[in-house]
C-alpha cells in the first residue's frame, strides 16, 4: 500500500474518507447529511474470517452468520486444525455446502502448512489480493470483503455485491439497478477512496441512521 493509502482502521481514518469523499462528490455528501457516518464494520485479519466470507459467498449475511454460529458453538475457537478434524457430516450440518466445505478444507491445510501466511496478508494488503485470489473458492468479491474489512484497505471495490448495485441504483436517482460493468465503471471515479464509498452505500441500504449493527449480520 503507498504511504498516502492510509488503512482504515479506526473511527478518525474512517471519518477522513467519509469527508474526502463528501467534499468531491454530492452523492456522499448527501448519504452524509442524511445518514452520518458509516460503521467501520471491521474484522479480525483471520483465518476464522476467511471461513466466513467464503460462508456469505451467494447468500443472506444472517444465513452465513447462522451457519458461523453453528460452527463456532460446535468447535470453539474456529482454526484450521478444528476444520480439518471435521467430518463432512459435521460441516454440512453446520450450514456448509459440499463445494463450501471443500473450499475451507483447502484453505485451512495451506495455512496448516505453511503456505499460506495471515501474517504476511495483513504486512501487505496490496499483494494479499493476488494471494488470496490463488486459492480456489475465494474470488474477486472474497479478496475485496477481506482486504476491506480485515486489513482496512482504503480503496477496493467488491465487485459483484448486488447490495451495493441497489444501493447505487437508489441514490444515483437511476430508477434502475445498474448492470456490474457499469456500476463498477462508476466506482472507479470514486477512487481512492472506494473502501468508504462501499461502507457508505451498504449504510444507507440497511436503513442508514435507523441501522442498528446486528452481529447476525456480519458485519463484527
């Protein structure tokens, strides 16, 4: 990450994006006078993590966070050795699919192993990407989630998340939800800041000032 990316990983960093991106574009500015600032949203720079995004991959946060649950009350502390002991069994009645279930089991042995380092993704988010994006079952919108809430990123753009489209749909006053090039195609003029522009269009989605952070939504 350059000197001038500065992570967003606390309340006053968060609160610098917010205002930058206000200042040059009215969409913030007008999400910041109705909804005031967004939660950080963060997240522990985990393997447990991991876990849970690849469980919110193409369904509800609080179904995932159901299945976490699950899986955290069965085992504990939620580390690749517990997931390797599992049977299949055991996590398809946690919540996991077959193909979820691979996905974890994969990532948990290269971490096992060695191969891969939560320590050194956190040491550089930049290149966290393109190691995350190695691993089968974790994809574009996965990397993003994780540089973005795990390792504070300031400027990645989920692409793909279908929140974030109606979001933008709504407040770009476009009547319509827009398509994935074109939505992602706008949030490149929102750089560098697309980390808060995303936290932003997910407040206002789940209900803005009325929003009340619910852990069975995820966001932790």
């Amino acid at each position: 990450m350059s000197e001038s990316a500065v992570a967003v990983r606390d309340r006053t960093r968060l609160e610098f994006e917010v205002y930058a991106l206000a200042a040059t574009h009215d969409v913030f500015a007008d999400l910041l006078d109705r909804n005031g600032f967004p939660p950080l949203w963060r997240r522990q720079p985990s393997f447990a993590t991991l876990v849970r995004l690849v469980l919110e991959q193409q369904v509800s946060l609080r179904s995932a966070a159901a299945a976490f649950g699950r899986l955290a009350s069965r085992v504990g502390d939620v580390t690749p050795d517990v997931i390797i002991a599992s049977t299949d069994e055991e996590l398809r009645a946690d919540g996991f699919s077959r193909q979820k279930a691979r996905y974890v089991r994969g990532i948990a042995s290269l971490v096992a192993d060695g191969a891969l380092s939560m320590a050194e993704l956190e040491r550089d988010p930049d290149a966290a990407r393109a190691v995350l994006l190695s691993i089968t079952g974790i994809g574009p919108w996965t990397a993003s989630c994780f540089q973005l809430f795990a390792l504070g990123h300031p400027d990645v753009w989920p692409s793909g998340d279908r929140a974030l489209y109606v979001s933008m749909g709504r407040n770009l006053g476009r009547g319509v939800v827009p398509e994935r090039d074109e939505a992602d195609a706008i949030a490149e003029g929102w750089m560098p800041h697309r980390s808060t522009a995303a936290r932003m269009l997910w407040h206002d989605y789940l209900g803005g000032r009325s929003h009340v952070d619910d852990p069975a939504a995820g966001f932790i």
